[in-house]
C-alpha cells in the first residue's frame, strides 16, 4: 500500500525497519540503537485490521532514549496509527516502540509495524 511509498520517503538517509511487537502487561517493546549529532526524527506506522464488528486498533507508541537511557522524546497518541518524534540529540540513541495494550484484539497476537528513522546503521 501508500504506507510503505511515505515510510521510504519519511527521511533520508534513514533505516527502514520491519518488525512486530506483542503485547504484555507492562506493554511488549523492541529497542532499537544507534549513533546520531544533531536533528533526530523516526516516524512508527502500523496498520488497522478488519474484524466481524469493524476493525480492530492496536495503541502502539514510539520512545526516544539518550544513552545515559533518559527519555528525550516521545509520541504517545492513542488515536493513531502513526506516531513521530523529532530531538536534538548527540550520541547514542535508543528508539523504543511499545504495545500500550495488555491484550490485542482480532485474534491478533503480533502487530506489525513499520519504523523509519532519519540516520542510516539503526539495529
């Protein structure tokens, strides 16, 4: 779909990542590290799915870290299926994408997600 066309275009240089999180009691997360000076910006998007009664949303929110692992940003809408984050930062950064959710609906058990992030060499 278009989600992927505006993931690719959302920064360059960037790391596309593709990934999947599950949810948990304190919330599932994947952490994600790199090296960056400057201007930092990653943007999360993950799809809606289709049930018998409608669709079913997963809250998905997206977490800066410095190095030191103090919070420098983050987006938290529980409205959206797109989160983005843009700090000054220098150094090591930690980029933290997290299932609000304790149980997913639709018989969902992972939920996908794409992760751009504006700094090529993220794992």
């Amino acid at each position: 779909g278009w989600g992927l066309v505006n993931m690719q275009n959302a920064q360059a240089p960037n790391t596309l990542i593709n990934g999947e999180v599950a949810p948990g009691s304190r919330g599932g997360y994947r952490l994600f590290r790199g090296r960056h000076t400057g201007e930092f910006y990653t943007t999360l998007a993950w799809n809606r799915h289709s049930t018998e009664s409608g669709f079913a949303f997963h809250d998905l929110d997206l977490f800066v870290y410095d190095g030191a692992g103090q919070e420098v940003g983050s987006s938290e809408s529980a409205e959206q299926n797109v989160e983005q984050v843009a700090v000054r930062t220098s150094g090591d950064v930690i980029v933290k994408v997290r299932a609000f959710d304790e149980n997913f609906a639709g018989g969902i058990a992972r939920q996908k997600f794409g992760l751009a992030i504006g700094q090529s060499d993220f794992r």
